[in-house]
C-alpha cells in the first residue's frame, strides 16, 4: 500500500516538478539517506535482539540514539554546503539542511520502532508507515503545486515524519523515558558501534551511485538516475522489505533448530524468488513503455538506466534475505567483510560506467559487479554457515528461466507495439500469468509459513546471550 501510494504521489510530483527540480530533492536526500544509516549509533537493534526483558536497556537505548542523532545533526547541518556543491547543485542546501531534522526525529523514535519489530506489531506499524506516506504527499503535493520546487518534497518528508513520530510514541509497548545504565551502556556501543560502521559501509554500497552520478552527470542526470532507481525498487519495497521487518526474529526463535531455519531460510528464498525474480525482469524488458506512459516524455532518459537497475533488484532481494540470515547466524564480521569488497570493486565500476555509458554504464556496473563479485562471496559465506551454493541454486533456478523468458517477452513488446499503455499493460499480463504457475507450485509451502509464529519457541528461550545483530540498510 505504502509503495502503491508512494507511486501515484511520485508520478504526479514528478510530472509537476520536472527533472531540475527532481534533482534538487535528489541531491538532499542522499545526504539525508548517509546520516539516517548510523545516526543511532546502532543500539536501537539490540532491543529487537535483547534475550530478556527490553525495559532493562530501552531508557538507556533512547539517551545513547538522542545524542548519537543530535550530533549527526548538527556536522550534517555543517557539512550541508560542501556537499550540496560537490553533487553539481549548490541550490539543495537549504532543502538539505531541512531534511536533516528528520534525523533529530529518528533519534527520539528509535526505540519505540524497535520495541514493535520486537513484538511483530507490523498491523501497527502499516498504520504509522501509512500515515508517513500519505501526509508527506498530500503536503508535498499542495506545496508543489503552488510553486515551492524542491522544498515542497523536503517539507512534505519532515511533516510525515513528524506525524509517524506522533504515532510511533502513542503505540510504543512502553513508555518514553530518557536514562542511563552505566550497566548496559558498555555492552550496547560495544554491540551498536560496529554495526553503525558497518552501516556506513552499507550507505556507502547502496548509495554510491547516485554519488557518483551527482558528482559526475550532474544534479539533473541524478534525477532521471533516481526515477529510474525508484522504479526498479518496487519490487524490493514491496517484497523484500516486509519480509525483512519479520525475518530476522523469525530466524531469532529457530535459533534452537538450525535444520529448521536453514529449511526454513531456503523455503522463504524459493518463495521469494519465485514471485520477485519474474517482476523485476519485467520492468527491465518494458522499461521504455513503462518510463513514457507513467511519467511522460521529459523522462524517457531514465529508460536507459532502469533496463538495468531493474535487473539489480533482483540481486539485492536475494543479497537481504541472505544479509539478515547470516546475521542470525552470527556472521557480522563476515557481511562487513563483504561489504567492503563490495565497495572496493563498485566504485571504480561505476566511475568508468558513468564515463562512458552516462546512467546507463552506472546501471550495467552494478550488475557486473553483483554478478561476478558480490554473489560468489555471499554463496561462499552462506556454505561456511551451512547452507549449499547448489541448495540455493536449486531455488532459484526455475525463477531464473521463467525471469528470462518475461524479459524476452516484455522487450519484444516494447519494440513492436507503439503504445506504451498497451504494450506494458500485455507484457505486465503475460508476467503475472507466469508469477501465478509459480507461486502455485509452492502454495504448499507458503502455507507452512503460517505456522512459523506459533510453533517456535519463545524469543527469549530462542536467544542467547551473546548474539549479534546486523542491520543493512533499506536501498
């Protein structure tokens, strides 16, 4: 629904607003997108891992996130100019430094967002994301419309943001209470400071494109680049990222089975797989029709770049959900080291990409990069946990095929049918007919799923003392 939602606002803003003012958002939100990555210095997650009772750290959780995030705050503010100019458009500054008091926000809310992840309050939680969504738009939208440019997008961010603030407090499971453990205070920068660097790395990861595009295409090429990456994300935000609001602490209480949770771990990525892999090779063969008909002939540049993020999606669906069980198992100093050679080969990947080939050349050198170094490493790191490169080849397989053959099907459709409604419309029918035989041939397993709630063992017997969390972050 947030997604759904978050694409008709988006169509109609970016229709309004125009490429050059697109950019401008563009360029202030990734600044916004680097800080919120490690603002709360990492310990907000170690309530969701907590083995006991979370109201022994959340006081303390809350103090630590205030002060990690205020001080983000103001070197963010600071640093809001140099930035701005580096990205080709020293104009974002003022949108910049607005967007970051989202990040003051985050800090005071850290903790009641993670005591509902902790209790699978996600009904909870559509409410607060819904109310974000649809309240930033409908401002953004007015604001737009009466020709506030960019700012428009950043005021519309922050009033959402102060609305999921209001709510996130109202719903939290405890009170909100500021404290200081000296207890826990150790054992929590010792658990979140890690994860907060390794966080930067992941910002670093996710974001190094649009940085490199910025900084070298300049702030409108960035934002046919962004169209077209947020474009290619939907299938991610709408399958992966539920999935990863749950699967961590459902990976948490089979902790005691490993079996179990490798089973459980391979059945969720055939299922996954089963229905992402299809879509995402849709919109990569439909991206020309897709880009005309939803957002008009001034954006048709992001075509270029969207045939080939969309096909990333498909690879980063797969990375999460193997993120977040590696992390279960303990392997946190492994995804860091990956993380890191995942940087170390993108960015000279994407420099010479944008060089030559401009968004195009960014878009095909993370699908280079993905294919022949990320996913090799994440097979090796998932065999050292105990789950196979041929278990997990076996899964995703058939997806793979049947993705190849609605890439085919949906690019012959885009070249011999001139109406781009038309042929993205049949090419999207064909793709939900082959998703549809799919899911169908695991429907037994999708039913097994709904069993994972109620015949595991409790959280805290599931979790040990000494566990670590990872968190990447949401791309």
């Amino acid at each position: 629904m947030s997604k759904v939602g978050g694409l008709g606002i988006g169509i109609v803003l970016a229709r309004v607003l125009g490429p050059e003012a697109f950019g401008t958002y563009a360029v202030a939100f990734v600044a916004l997108a680097a800080v919120l990555s490690f603002n709360d210095i990492g310990v907000s997650l170690a309530i969701v891992r907590w083995p006991g009772d979370p109201r022994a750290i959340a006081s303390t959780v809350t103090t630590i996130s205030v002060i990690g995030s205020t001080l983000v705050f103001v070197g963010g503010y600071l640093a809001a100019a140099p930035f701005a100019e580096a990205m080709g458009d020293p104009t974002a500054t003022p949108v910049v430094r607005l967007l970051l008091v989202s990040v003051l926000i985050d800090g005071f809310v850290a903790t009641p967002a993670a005591l509902l992840q902790r209790e699978f309050k996600q009904g909870t939680r559509m409410i607060v994301d819904q109310s974000n969504v649809w309240v930033g738009a409908i401002v953004s939208v007015a604001l737009a419309l009466t020709g506030f440019g960019a700012m428009s997008l950043a005021i519309g961010r922050l009033a959402g943001t102060v609305v999921s603030a209001v709510l996130l407090f109202a719903f939290s499971p405890l009170p909100f209470r500021f404290g200081w453990d000296r207890e826990h205070v150790r054992p929590l920068l010792v658990f979140g400071l890690p994860l907060a660097g390794s966080s930067i790395i992941v910002f670093a990861v996710g974001y190094a494109d649009q940085l490199v595009v910025g900084n070298i295409l300049g702030a409108t090429m960035l934002s046919f680049y962004v169209l077209a990456f947020n474009l290619s994300s939907w299938p991610v935000s709408v399958f992966s990222q539920p999935l990863r609001s749950v699967a961590p602490a459902a990976f948490s209480r089979l902790q005691h089975d490993p079996e179990q949770m490798r089973t459980t771990f391979l059945a969720l990525m055939r299922v996954l797989a089963a229905v992402a892999i299809p879509v995402c090779f849709f919109i990569s063969g439909a991206a020309h029709p897709i880009v005309e008909f939803v957002y008009g002939e001034q954006w048709i540049p992001a075509e270029s770049a969207l045939t080939w993020l969309a096909a990333l999606a498909a690879f980063r669906i797969v990375f999460e959900l193997s993120y977040d069980y590696l992390v279960v198992k303990k392997r946190s100093g492994s995804l860091l080291v990956v993380q890191v050679i995942w940087l170390i080969a993108l960015v000279p990947a994407l420099l010479v990409g944008a060089l030559f080939h401009g968004i195009a050349g960014v878009g095909m050198a993370q699908v280079a990069v993905s294919l022949v170094v990320v996913t090799p490493i994440y097979l090796w790191r998932l065999a050292r946990a105990g789950v196979s490169a041929r278990s997990v080849g076996s899964r995703v397989w058939l997806p793979l095929v049947a993705g190849f053959v609605v890439w085919g099907e949906s690019w012959l459709l885009a070249q011999t049918i001139p109406n781009p409604f038309l042929a993205a419309f049949l090419a999207g029918i064909i793709a939900l007919a082959i998703i549809g035989l799919l899911v169908l041939r695991e429907r037994a397993t999708i039913a097994l799923f709904r069993t994972l709630g109620t015949s595991a063992v409790p959280v805290d017997d599931a979790i040990g003392p000494e566990t670590a969390f990872d968190r990447g972050m949401t791309i």
